[in-house]
C-alpha cells in the first residue's frame, strides 16, 4: 500500500515536473549464495524488485559475465521485445505474470557445464538503473558401476566406471576390513568435450577372512552428494588352490626328484659298468699278450731242452762206448796178469824142483 502510495506521489511529483528520485527508494537483489543446479535439469537465477512492485515502463536485461559480457535475455519496449539472447535460443524465459510483484528471475532450460558463471540482471526504467548478480555453479552426478575383472594372482580384478561428472569427483574404495584392498588402486580420470569427468578405478581385492561387501563411492563436493555401487564376495570367487591340485604339484616334484635321482644313478652306473669292462678287455689283451710271449719263451726252453738232451744222448754214447773199450782193456790187462802168474809160478817150479 505505502509503495503505491509513493509511487502516486512521484508520478505526481513528475506530472508536476517536480524532481524525483525513484532509484533511491528502489533496489534490486540477486542470490547471496551461489545457485547450484544439476546438468540437464532447468535453474531459476533469482532478480527481485524491491519494494515488490511492477514498473509501468521497465527494460529487463540478463548478462553473462566473460568475454563480451554475452546478452542472455532481453525484455523491452513494454513486451514488444522479449527475446533470448545469441546462443540461449529456447533455453531463457522470463515470469512475466510475476513482472507486477518485481520477479524478474530468469529461468534458464536444461543447463551445462558451460553455462557455469555470474550472470547480470538490469533492471531499466528512463530514470534509472539497477543491476544485481546471481552466480550459477553447474553439477553433474552419474550412476557409478563396478566390473569384475576376473582372476588377478592371489585376488580379483574389481574397476569401478562412472561417467558424467562435474566438477572433478572423488573416488573411494570402501571395504569392510581395508587390509583386503591391496595398495594398489590405480585411478584415471578423464574429461570429455562437455567438459564433463569420468573415473575409472581398479583394485586388486585378496581373500581375507570376513569379505564383506566392498563399495565403489564417488562423491561431487559441490552437490554434496555420491553415488555408489558395491559388491559382495563371497570366499568362491577367488582363486583357489584346491588341496589336491596341491598334492598333486608336490607328488609331481617328488616324482620328477626321483626320476632325476635315478637317471643319474644309473648313468653313473653305466659309466662305471663301461670302464670295468674296458679294464676288464684290457687285462685280458694283456694276459693274451703274456701268454703269447710265455709261448715263445716255452718254445725256445723246448728248443733248448732237446738240444740240450741230444747232447747229453751223445755224450752218454761216447762215454759208454769209452766205459766199454775200457773195459776191454781192463780184461786184456786180467787175463796178461794171468798169463804172467802163470809164468811165475812155472819158473818157480824150476827153481825149486
Ligand atoms: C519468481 O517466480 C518464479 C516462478 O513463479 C519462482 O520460481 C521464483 O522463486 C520467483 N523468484 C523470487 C525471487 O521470488
């Protein structure tokens, strides 16, 4: 009531070409905080008039700070023009059955990351001027996944996917015991032509005693919000080596040790076996050669022998012979010894008888 009241007043005052001064009792106010609105969704940047009431003749104009200061929206001439600006075709509108309670926010369709900023809002009438500033910040969440990778040594293979985030999230493995999530988790972060992030994650994740469930959580610091998967795995899904798959590898080493044990034995025997026998065709080349030699000897002793014997043959026959012919000489000498006893005795008788 006391705005209209005002307001006949200094239309009165300019009907009476009396100065007035209508700036000084209006003012504009834009959002203290900055407007946060998620990618895709539409935002209302806030302008209001106060005291809340609607001008008979006012221009309204939204800009965006940066390079050029690029017009958003442009409402003038009483309505006649209402337009958006270059770029924000079908993306701006305005409240105009709002105008009357001084609601000049902008509404703006379907946001991106771009469209991140401060954006000026001008409110004109012939008199005067008024500006306010609302800041926009822009934010994207998208549902988060996580892959099974399969069989990564002792453990599994986990990656955790998301895309569409803005500004840059943050990724966090979260595990009931945390020993189980080994050190190394490797993340890549990417940003795409929209400008908007995507996060891949991986983690080897190792059998432990209580495997709960292990979550993937991406959170955005702007929205304050996150997005989550998780996983249960349970003690089947590792690799397991089964106690006979272990029996089996220690007998087959066993085995290969024995197999190598006795190859070796008997290679080492086969060596000895050929070296006896070689010794023992040695010792035999060197007993027939002896014995040929002991034949030769044996010979030359028989040859030797004979020789010797035919020898003696003669020998014995000479001696015999002489033995003999002595003997013949013996008997002469006998019977010459008789003749001469017998002469003696003959002679004696001469001498005596
Ligand atoms: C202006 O009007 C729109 C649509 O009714 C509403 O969403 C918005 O909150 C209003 N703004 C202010 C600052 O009251």
């Amino acid at each position: 009531m006391a705005t209209r009241w005002r307001l006949c007043v200094c239309s009165l005052g300019i009907l009476l070409l009396v100065p007035c001064s209508l700036s000084e009792e209006f003012s504009l106010a834009g959002s203290l905080h900055p407007v946060v609105e998620v990618v895709g969704q539409d935002v209302v940047l806030p302008c209001q008039l106060s005291p809340q009431a609607g001008l008979p003749s006012m221009d309204v104009q939204w800009r965006k700070a940066g390079p050029g200061f690029i017009l958003v929206h442009e409402y003038m001439h009483e309505g006649t023009q209402d337009l958006p600006g270059e770029g924000y075709q079908t993306r701006t509108e305005l409240f105009l059955q709002d105008f009357s309670s001084g609601n000049v926010s902008l509404k703006l369709k379907r946001v991106q990351v771009a469209d991140t900023g401060t954006y000026h809002c001008f409110v004109r009438n012939p008199q005067w001027t008024l500006e306010a500033t609302t800041e926009l910040q822009v934010a994207a969440v998208a549902p988060v996944f996580i892959d099974v990778l399969g069989p990564r040594g002792q453990g599994i293979g986990l990656a955790c996917r998301s895309a569409g985030w803005f500004p840059k999230p943050e990724l966090q493995w979260v595990g009931k015991n945390w020993q189980n999530l080994a050190m190394e988790i490797v993340t890549n972060m990417t940003q795409n032509v929209e400008n908007l992030y995507s996060v891949v994650s991986h983690v080897t994740v190792t059998e432990g005693e209580d495997n709960g469930d292990i979550s993937c959580i991406v959170q955005n610091g702007l929205l304050e919000t996150e997005r989550q998967s998780a996983i249960h795995l349970s003690g089947d899904v590792f690799p397991h080596v089964s106690p006979w798959l272990a029996a089996f590898w220690v007998l087959f080493t066993l085995v290969l040790i024995a197999a190598g044990a006795c190859a070796y034995a008997g290679y080492t025997a086969k060596q000895k076996a050929s070296q006896k026998k070689r010794s023992k065709e040695e010792s035999l080349l060197n007993l027939a050669n002896e014995k040929k030699t002991r034949e030769a000897e044996c010979q030359e002793l028989h040859e030797t022998l004979d020789a010797e014997r035919k020898a003696f043959e003669s020998e014995r026959q000479e001696l015999r012979k002489t033995i003999a012919s002595k003997e013949k000489k013996i008997k002469e000498l006998e019977e010459e010894r008789q003749e001469l006893r017998k002469t003696i005795a003959s002679q004696k008788k001469g001498w005596f008888g």
